[in-house]
C-alpha cells in the first residue's frame, strides 16, 4: 500500500495548484505529518496504524479538502443559459466541509446561496460546484460566504447574490469545555442584495425558510 501511495504522490508532484506559491510535494507533506505526529509523541514507527498515515493525509488534504485552490470559480459559471427571470433564485442546504486556516481543523454544514439574475441563469447544480471550490480551501467561514456572492456577481453578471453560512467547526466544538453543538452562522450580500434591505430581507427569508421549520 505504502508503494502505492508513494508512486501516486510522485505522479502529483507535477501538478501545480492554481494560486499556490509553491509545487506541491505529497512526500515532503507526508514526511512532515510523521514528523508531527513524532513530536506529539506518537512516532508512526510505534504503531502500524500509523505507518501509512503520513501520506494519507497528505492526499487527504491535496485532493479534497483543499482542492478548491485548483478550481476557477469562473470557470463554473461559465456554461449559462439566457432567461427571462428576474426574482430571486436560492439553492439551500448544500453540504460544504472547509478547513480553518487557523487550526487546520474542518468545519462541517451547509450553504444557502442565492442570486437576482440580469438575463443570464445558471444550472443549480453550478451554484453546488461554486460551493465546493471555496469552501474545499484554507479559508475562514466569513470569507467564505464573502467569496461565493461576490462571484456571482463578478463572474455571472448577477445584480446581486448573497451567502449564508451554517458550519459548525471543530475549532469551536471540540477543544476544551466548548459546546458540543454550537454553531456558527455567517452571512455575505453582494450587489443589490447588499444595497437593497429589502431584498436582502427577502433572501434571509427564503433561505432560512427550511432551518427554522426543522428547528420547531
């Protein structure tokens, strides 16, 4: 398995991420978790469950949780089709995971994003995708929803977008004598939806129209 893993890393070395100041070097990454792990006193040599775990990690983190720094948000929105709707189209509850760029540690919820379109639409399953590739980053919660609105509007033409974000993050959750369950709940506007209160009312109503009859 272990061969494996390291003929794979080799085959990645290769690729650059889009952003990224360096190449990226999976041996290099699985090397430093070991050492980690080595210097909180848990050696990968003591323990073959360990013996692998470096550059599980490692890939853990290149190809998933941080595979949004390769993807083009542009890109995602790119494939748009011309429609005459004008009001607010919202797509709720998508599940994220992020990586606080504090901790290291995931953060785990869902999404609600929407947007007025100005004659260009796109599919729902894009707003999931646009979704995925800031959230799948090193990137603080706030930021996040930040990014998601603005791209819209930036890359879709939108006349304005908004993002709300339900995570609950480990950072919070599972350090210390911190609530087992708490959550954090943060939210962006873009464009009109940051000008207008009203549509901005609108938007918060339609997206948390489905959180706040679960919670009853």
């Amino acid at each position: 398995m272990e061969e494996q893993l390291t003929k794979a890393a080799g085959e990645d070395n290769l690729r650059k991420p889009e952003g990224a100041a360096h190449e990226v070097d999976l041996q290099a990454a699985a090397r430093a978790i070991e050492a980690f792990l080595t210097a909180l006193g848990h050696p990968p040599a003591s323990d073959p469950e360990l013996r692998d775990t470096g550059m599980l990690v490692a890939r853990a983190f290149h190809e998933e949780l941080l595979s949004g720094h390769r993807t083009d948000p542009a890109e995602i929105l790119r494939d748009t089709l011309t429609s005459t709707a004008s009001d607010l189209i919202v797509v709720r509850d998508i599940p994220v995971t992020c990586i606080c760029p504090h901790h290291l540690l995931p953060a785990t919820g869902v999404l609600h994003i929407g947007y007025l379109p100005s004659q260009r639409i796109v599919g729902f399953g894009a707003l999931s995708r646009l979704a995925l590739a800031y959230a799948r980053r090193l990137i603080l919660q706030e930021t996040l929803c930040e990014r998601v609105a603005q791209a819209l509007v930036e890359h879709l033409g939108a006349r304005g977008a908004g993002c709300i974000a339900e995570l609950q993050p480990l950072c919070l959750t599972a350090r210390g004598d911190r609530p087992a369950h708490a959550s954090v709940v943060t939210a962006a506007t873009s464009g009109a939806l940051l000008e207008d209160a009203g549509l901005r009312r609108d938007f918060f109503a339609l997206a948390r129209a489905r959180s706040q009859e679960a919670r009853r």
